[in-house]
C-alpha cells in the first residue's frame, strides 16, 4: 500500500492532521484517513476520497464528519471538508 503522504498535493500538512489524530487518540479518524484514495487541500477547503465504500459512511456520519472538520480546522486552518465519491475527486466532490 502507498503511504497516504504521497496521495495528495500537501504532505506536511496532511501529516500534521495524522499526528494531531494520532495524539488526540481519533483512532478511528486516524486509521481511515491513513487509508485515503486521495487527499487535496484547495484554498480552505480538505477534498478526501476515502478508501472504500465503508470508510466514506464512516467519515459521512454526522457526528463522526462534525468532529472530524473540527479536528481538522484546528489542525490545518481549514474552513471546511469534502468527502469524494471515486470519480469526483475532488472538482466534482
């Protein structure tokens, strides 16, 4: 498997996102977006494509995609999160 560092078009700043996780003991969060397809950040906003069917429910559902934006708000000065389907990534998303 590729390193998700290399899936996206800022790996310093998507590996700030893991580690804060990580410290944060996001387990969940943390394993899924280790997965990623794909990542892009664009101006304010984190574009994800996540893995596998299981992982976008997962990244979808309100509460879990409500602490996952705020995490990562915090983390990399975001304004906001899209999660892709395959296909739409990220333009479409």
């Amino acid at each position: 498997m590729t390193d998700s560092k290399s899936r996206g078009n800022n790996p310093e700043l998507w590996q700030k996102l893991l580690e804060d996780l990580d410290e944060k003991l996001q387990l969940g969060l943390l394993d899924r977006l280790r997965r990623v397809a794909a990542y892009h950040f664009e101006s304010d906003i984190l574009f994800i494509e996540p893995a596998n069917p299981e992982d976008a429910t997962y990244l979808t559902k309100g509460a879990t995609f409500q602490q996952l934006e705020l995490l990562a708000q915090d983390a990399t000065n975001i304004r906001e999160i899209r999660v892709c389907s395959k296909g739409t990534f990220p333009k479409e998303c």
